[in-house]
C-alpha cells in the first residue's frame, strides 16, 4: 500500500464525525509506521487484514468482487409444543426475517387422539394432560409442556401462510406399543397417525415433508433401539403411501416422509438406519429425505457434514440428491441456562449457518427454537411472549438469538467475498444489492476494536449513507433490558463525501459474542 494512499485514508477518516481533530496526528505517525511494515510485508493489503493485531479484526473488502447470491440462512425454522406458540408469532416471525421456506411442526398423536375413547379431536387444545394420573403411560415429553388455550388449528394457521412449506413431526405412543402397558397394536399406531396426517394434509395443503419420529433413542422420547425406530418408520412410509394414493397427491403436491431424525452419534445411526433401509424387503419402501440434529458439534464438523452423508447414501445406494435436513442445530447445548450462553449462540450460530451453507450447500438447517418453555430451554430461544390465542404483537419481545437471525436476514442479494476462517477469532460477512451494501462483523474473542474498510467502489457515487446496529451487552437486547423496543435500536447514522471511493468503517469496542451491521446506503 503506498504512502500517499495511507494519508489520503487519514484526510478522510478526519472528515468524519467519529474521528476527533487530535487523532489525524497519532493516525500520522502511524503511516509511517506502517511504511515500515510494508516493506517487510508487501502483500498485506492482499491478504485482506490491516492492523491486525491481538485487540483488534479488520478486513479490506472490495465490493466488485461478487460471489454467489447471498445464502438464505434464516428460512428455515422451528417450533416447539413444549410451550406452543402464540398464533401471532408467525405473522411477527415473517415481519422480522422475510417468510420461511420451511416451517417445522409437530404432531403429537396422544394429544390428538385418546386410547380410551378412541376419539379424534382434530383441533385439540395444546398441553392438556390427560394422562398424568395413567401410571401405565409412557410419560415423553408430558413434564415439560406447557398447558395453553391455544389450538392445534390456531398452531398452524398461525404459520402456515407465513411459510412456503411445512415439515410436520409425528410421534409419541411409540413406546406404549412396544411394551404391551395400553392396549394399542401397531396397526393402530399406523391408523391414528394416516387418520391425523391425511385430515391436516387437507386442510393445510402445504404440508410437504412428514419426519417419523424424534430422538428416538433417548428416554425423555421414544427409548428405543435402532431396530424398534425402522418398525415405526415402516408404518409411517405405508401410511405416506395410502394417502397420496387416496388424495391423488403427485408432484410437488406429494408428502414427503423421511428420517431417522438422531441426535448424538449421527452417522453411526444414520449407517444403521440406512442399513434396516435397504434390508426392509418391502417394494413400496422410501426415504425421501434424511434429517438428524447437530448439538455441540465442532464448527467444521457441522460445515462439512455433506460429504459424509453422501457417503452413507452411495455405500446404500440412494440418490445423492435427496434432500438432507438438520432439523434441530444450536452450536452450543450448554444444560444451565446463564447468559452468556445466549450470547455464545447469538454470535456463533451465524459462523455454523454459513459455513455448513458453504461447504454443504445441500444441507438446510432448522436452528432450535422460535418458541419454548422458559423454564428449561430460554438459551435457544429467538423470542419470548405469553402464548395465548389473544396475544398481541407487542407483546412478544426478541431476544438476542432473534436479533442475530434478524441481522442475516437483512444482508442484499449478492455475497461479497471476503476472507474469512472457519475457527478464526471473528466473522465478517458483505453484500451488496446496486447502491446498498451490508457488512456485518461478529467478535469471538474478548472486547476488540473492528474497522472495515470497503474499495472497489464505483467512482459515479460520491457521498455515503452509512447505519450500524449492534448486538451486545447495552444494546438490542432484551435480556439486560426488559424494556427494550421491538424495533431495531439504532447505534449510528451518518453522511459524508467519499475520497478516493473507500469508505471506512470502524467501532471501537466490540464486546466478546458481539455483532455489528452496517447498512451502507451509496449516492450520486
């Protein structure tokens, strides 16, 4: 970088209001400086770092270099009935990251369905415990869901116009079956869920994929072994089958039906699924999608996860291009629910989201979870509200999960390329869309100051707008501030001349696990 250059860069930064008159002095002597770095290292600007140093991130971004178009990273999401959510929250969902592609839902067939009587209730209201004086009940879940006046049907029509498609999970009575305790036969467990997936398939036609299953092999869900999941997931696939024949379902019409939906060791279950899979002599036997749940998986395990399942499907001979589904993923499942765990995963969940989008671009992730019970899962939470039919919008509050997914749905059409490490101490992330440019920077590693500075800019444009919003301990976040807004609080907002056609962006203190955006605004 020449000499002439680096001062041209200080009369500019001394034209703006962030930079006091006494600083062009210290930012003088430090030209000279970095004169003499340059000569030991020539190709610093090229590398896309200056002043990098152990308190501080930087990046030259040039904003003519377009990459791909900007990933939807945000599109695909989760709900829970653990604590069901509001009817309102999808409509305030899509307002804050744009409408889903995919929503995911859940069915439980004990809620909508009672042994006893054998009557269907359709629209069943969510978390009434009907069972908890039924010794013989395999309990799942029940514990921890959250009684509501909110309805199956308000559930979903809350959603269903917010999101292209949906992905429903069915599940429970599995394990009543396999022990004998209530008197359900397999063939039963089949009819319940064909009864309850063909009604909803009807009345919310965008139901596309059907997951069998959750978790299986863990005793808060089904406790079951391998081989007892495939003899459900059977059931399932044969129920799918019935009713796309009975509905005439073709095309993008079809449901789709998929699994094993694991946790924990993920390949190793996968391998022995696909293994029951393509023993199951059945002819009428498919998988239409694999789906499974990343939890505390290292950065570039996650990122690089296709490869591996790619691998599993052409050792089983299924088509490489099923679709693959993670459909429960926070990068941190830390069992307390403190703080700076929020934080952790409001500022690594865009690292995981990206990446995975980059290295596996067939994978799509369902980060864990719009809505849930406070009382054990706040951390994953991206907002937090009464869930009643009447709850209003100004009600629900975002927490800092919610805010960070609400930065990434705000970036433009194209990626800029910017040099990036998937276990660097820091993400910075660029896009732009004609005159307006987002760049938005994530500090992994203690409080740092950040400066940005953008090239490649067309000489037609003289003067910049430039917002920056910030995710931390002070600002858009309603864990430290109960009172906060539900609009974007806003950190800085100015004007000036370009020279040179760069633009210099820069925050003196960024705090560990914070976030800053800059909206860029270019005009004639």
């Amino acid at each position: 970088m020449g000499l002439l250059s680096k001062v041209n860069d200080i009369i500019t930064m001394s034209k703006r209001s962030l930079f006091q008159p006494y600083y062009i002095f210290q930012c003088l002597l430090m030209v000279f400086v970095g004169a003499v770095l340059s000569c030991k290292s020539p190709q610093k600007e090229n590398s896309g770092i200056f002043g990098s140093d152990s308190i501080s991130f930087s990046r030259i971004i040039d904003i003519s270099k377009l990459g791909r178009p900007f990933p939807n990273l945000t599109g695909y999401r989760n709900t829970s009935l653990q604590k069901a959510s509001a009817p309102v929250l999808g409509e305030f969902s899509s307002g804050i990251l744009g409408k889903a592609s995919i929503t995911r839902f859940w069915l439980n067939l004990d809620e909508m369905w009672d042994y006893r009587t054998e009557e269907y209730v359709f629209d069943f209201r969510i978390g009434n415990d009907k069972y908890k004086d039924v010794k013989e009940k395999w309990r799942e879940t029940w514990d921890s869901e959250e009684a509501t006046n909110v309805t199956y049907y308000q559930y979903l029509n809350g959603y269903s116009s917010y999101s292209d498609e949906i992905m429903l999970t069915i599940r429970r009575y599995e394990r009543d079956v396999l022990d004998g305790k209530l008197p359900i036969s397999k063939k039963k467990w089949k009819d319940v869920f064909k009864t309850g997936l063909k009604h909803y398939k009807q009345k919310f036609p965008n139901i596309r994929y059907v997951e069998v299953g959750n978790e299986y092999a863990l005793k808060g869900f089904m406790n079951g072994t391998p081989e007892e999941y495939y003899t459900f997931y059977q059931l399932g696939y044969q129920a799918v089958n019935e009713i796309n024949d009975e509905l005439n379902l073709s095309d993008d019409e079809k449901i789709l039906v998929g699994g094993p939906v694991v946790t924990g060791d993920i390949l190793k279950k996968i391998d022995l699924f696909l293994n029951l899979y393509k023993n199951d002599p059945s002819s009428n036997k498919r998988v239409d999608f694999l789906s499974w749940h990343e939890y505390d998986k290292k950065n570039h395990q996650t990122a690089n996860r296709q490869n591996e399942i790619i691998d599993l499907m052409v050792k089983y001979g299924l088509s490489t291009e099923l679709p693959l589904f993670i459909t429960e993923h926070n990068p941190f499942h830390l069992k307390e629910d403190k703080y700076e765990y929020h934080m952790m995963n409001a500022a690594h969940l865009p690292r995981s989201l990206y990446y995975t989008d980059l290295n596996s671009p067939n994978i799509k992730i369902f980060p864990w979870v719009q809505y849930h019970n406070e009382k054990i899962q706040t951390k994953f939470m991206w907002f937090r509200g009464p869930n009643e039919p009447t709850t209003k919008a100004e009600e629900i509050q975002i927490l800092p999960l919610g805010r960070s997914m609400q930065f990434l749905s705000m970036h433009e059409e194209k990626e800029v390329e910017v040099k990036n490490d998937i276990e660097g101490d820091d993400l910075v992330l660029a896009s732009v869309h004609k005159n307006s440019v987002v760049v938005e920077a994530i500090n992994y590693e203690g409080v740092r100051k950040g400066e940005i500075r953008l090239v490649g800019i067309d000489k037609e444009y003289k003067k910049a707008n430039v917002k920056s919003y910030l995710i931390d301990n002070e600002n858009n976040n309603c864990l430290t501030n109960p009172e906060c807004s539900n609009s974007l609080q806003l950190h800085a907002n100015e004007t000036y001349e370009l020279i040179d056609s760069r633009i210099h962006l820069e925050i003196d203190e960024l705090s560990q696990n914070g976030i800053v955006l800059w909206q860029i605004e270019l005009l004639k």
